[in-house]
C-alpha cells in the first residue's frame, strides 16, 4: 500500500513545513482559503491524516503528539493548524466507516483530505435503489476548498435507526445514566463535487481557514458512505476510544495554544527595540510591560500544564483499554475551554502592551489577536462549555451528550 511520511513517527516533516506556512500565511488570510499546493505539501507529510488508522496507511498518532503537531503548525500559521486539526478530526471516523467505503475514503488516496461540520442539519430520505437521498446546509466548512472528501452530520429517520445495543463506543454509560438518546445522526460523507460552496467566509479572524457554508441538495449517498458515532469503532485503538466532541475539543484548544506562543515571541522581539512615543526607554525597560510579558506567559505556560496534564491521563486511561469516564471527559472539555481562553487573555495582554504596533497589518500582534478570539467563539470552547461543567461539578442533573 503506498504511504505518505507521518508527522509523528517522523517530527521533521513539520519542521520543514513551519517556513514555508509562516511564508505562505498572508497570501491565505488575503485569499480567505488555504493556498492549494501548501495543502498538497501538508497532505504529503501526513499531516491530515494523523488521525487515520494505520491499517488504512495513516498515523494513527497518539493525542498528545497529534494535539503538539497541531500547536507547532499554529506558530507558524493558525489557518494551516486549523484546517489540519480539521483534517485530522474527520480522519478519525474511518475507524467509525464500513470497511470498504474506509478503504475508498482513505485507502485509494494517501493525499485525500477530508474535512466537514458534525452539527446535524442535514436530513436524509431513503431510497428504494438503496442509500439515502441527503439534503442540508453547514456552515464552518474549513478546509473544504482543497477537500476530497467532505462531511455533514445528518439526521436519519429514526426507523433508520441501526442497533444501539451493547455499550456506547464514547464510554457507554451515558445512554443508561444521561438523557435519553437523541435523534440518529451519523455524519455522512459527500464528493467535493456534491457539495456548493457559498463565497460567505468575511471575518475578522481566521480568514486563511476558507470555512465557507456548504450545502446539497438531494445528493444521493450509496449505503453505508457514513460514520454512526453510538456504535463501536471498528478499529481498537486508543485514539479510538475518545469521542468526537472531546477530540474536536482539544484539537480547537491546540490551536490558540500555538497562536500565544508565536504571539509572546513576536512580542518579545518587538519590545526590545520599541522606543515608545514619548519616552527614551524601550518596550521591555517599562515596568508596565514586564508585568505584561510575566502575566501572558503564566497564561500560556499554565493553560497549557494543564492541558496536556489533562490530555495525558485520558490517554493513560484509553491505552488501559479502559473507557474514558464523564469525569475524565469534562475534565478534558475544561482544560480545552480554559486553554482557548487563557491565550486569548494572554494575547490581549501582548496586543496592548504593543501599543500602536499592534494595529497594523505588519503586525502579527493584530493577527494574533482577531483570530484567537474568532477561536473562543467555537462551540466547543466557548463560554456556555463552563456551565456544562460547572453543573456536572456541582452535581446538578445535566445533558452530557456534547461530552
């Protein structure tokens, strides 16, 4: 079977890549998409498909590794790291596909990319040839210029419903001590040729994402071209063992992770030249700013302890071939929450501390700043998630399903 080289098992092909994707960055923030060969080059050195399993000639990298790939390419280029934690978050359900379509998907192709939305808005009718007919509009659809491959959560009639029996493969106690079950949603593939794009992606931040709307039409889905998430996976690996709301959630926390850093390094280099206006000193001789500078990396540095603190004893949990408990899965979508929050807090600090500077387009402060904060308005980080998880720590009766 022929292979692309994985970004784990061989870390150098992301350090190659980080010039060429800070050198490429403003071309995607002004085109609003990323630039089609820089993803042929990331889809070469496996970056979207860390998340695929190996049978099928992915990575099937380990979640602290694959969430440090995608900080590292965030330094570089938040657009980059974004799509690639895109990528790598759909390539996970080729465990969740039948066999042949995982085979068609991700098999054929080792460059393919795939990306999608998992909200369930699509609705399908079956057919009397077989499959489904789907229709729906997504919007978040990053990535899904250079995509192969595109995914949308989908509502099935509910005779459609396949067996649910035997425990759930995000943990299984959720269906006998949460909510009832909700609609059967299963995120189903479509060809980027299926899929209209809409030209509405106009943003104050992560503009190089291209995550423009999506929809179909009465596209017709052969059966089986969909990944149920309340069955078991096929494939027993760990990383197969964490559902798609808790992966989803820490590969959007790793993304302002690397913003901040590359943020704090920009800002360290600005301040030892700035001479302010008004003043004979620079930037980092002010007592103001060094507060600034300790404040933004205690912000970062401890987000991000606890992040990977977090992630490690999940993956401790999930290599014991044990399932990951409610606990550990809130307290995974915490560390995620506080993270996104935390860099953005200590991204602030840096913007302000570099005063005019900052609001320039030469400056990566200005960057920095409009996209982590595009970041935290994502559903699985934004402010709502701290109230989910507050209940559940106060013991209150709570919808967990999104955990």
């Amino acid at each position: 079977m022929t292979t692309v080289q994985s970004p784990i098992t061989r870390p150098e092909a992301v350090r190659r890549l980080l010039p060429l994707l800070r050198e490429r960055a403003d071309e995607a923030e002004r085109a609003r998409r990323l630039p089609r060969d820089v993803a042929q080059r990331m889809a070469e050195a496996g970056i979207f498909r860390m998340g695929v399993p190996r049978s099928l000639g992915g990575a099937e990298a380990p979640l602290p590794e694959l969430l440090e790939t995608i900080e590292a390419l965030a330094t570089a280029d938040s657009a980059a790291a974004w799509c690639a934690m895109i990528g790598a978050t759909t390539g996970i359900l080729a465990a969740r596909l039948p066999s042949g379509w995982a085979q068609e998907i991700y098999g054929r192709n080792p460059s393919a990319i795939t990306v999608g939305a998992i909200a369930p808005v699509g609705r399908a009718t079956p057919v009397s040839e077989g499959g489904v007919r789907v229709t729906g509009a997504w919007r978040w659809g990053s990535g899904i210029h250079v995509a192969d491959w595109v995914v949308g959560g989908t509502v099935f009639p509910a005779g459609e419903r396949s067996s649910m029996s035997g425990p759930a493969a995000d943990g299984g106690e959720l269906e006998r001590d949460g909510p009832p079950p909700g609609p059967d949603t299963r995120l189903v593939f479509f060809r980027r040729n299926e899929v209209d794009i809409a030209d509405d992606w106009h943003t104050s931040g992560m503009r190089g994402t291209g995550s423009s709307s999506f929809r179909v039409e009465g596209v017709r889905v052969p059966q089986g071209r969909w990944a149920s998430l309340d069955e078991e996976p096929r494939e027993g690996g760990p990383l197969y063992r964490f559902n798609v709301w808790s992966l989803l959630a820490l590969g959007v926390a790793a993304v302002p992770l690397g913003i901040a850093r590359r943020a704090l390094e920009e800002f360290l280099a600005l301040a030892a030249e700035k001479v302010p206006t008004g003043s004979r000193r620079t930037a980092a001789e002010r007592a103001v700013v060094q507060r600034q500078v300790a404040e933004a990396e205690a912000a970062i540095s401890a987000s991000r302890a606890f992040f990977f603190d977090a992630t490690a004893a999940a993956w401790a949990t999930a290599t014991s071939g044990a399932a990951l408990s409610i606990v550990e899965r809130a307290r995974l979508r915490l560390a995620a929450t506080h993270a996104a929050h935390r860099c953005a807090a200590a991204v602030d600090l840096l913007y302000h501390a570099g005063g005019g500077t900052s609001v320039y387009e030469a400056s990566f402060l200005q960057k920095a700043f409009r996209d982590v904060h595009v970041i935290t308005q994502h559903l699985v980080v934004a402010d709502r998630s701290l109230e989910l998880l507050g209940r559940l720590r106060l013991g209150l009766e709570t919808d967990v399903r999104q955990l």
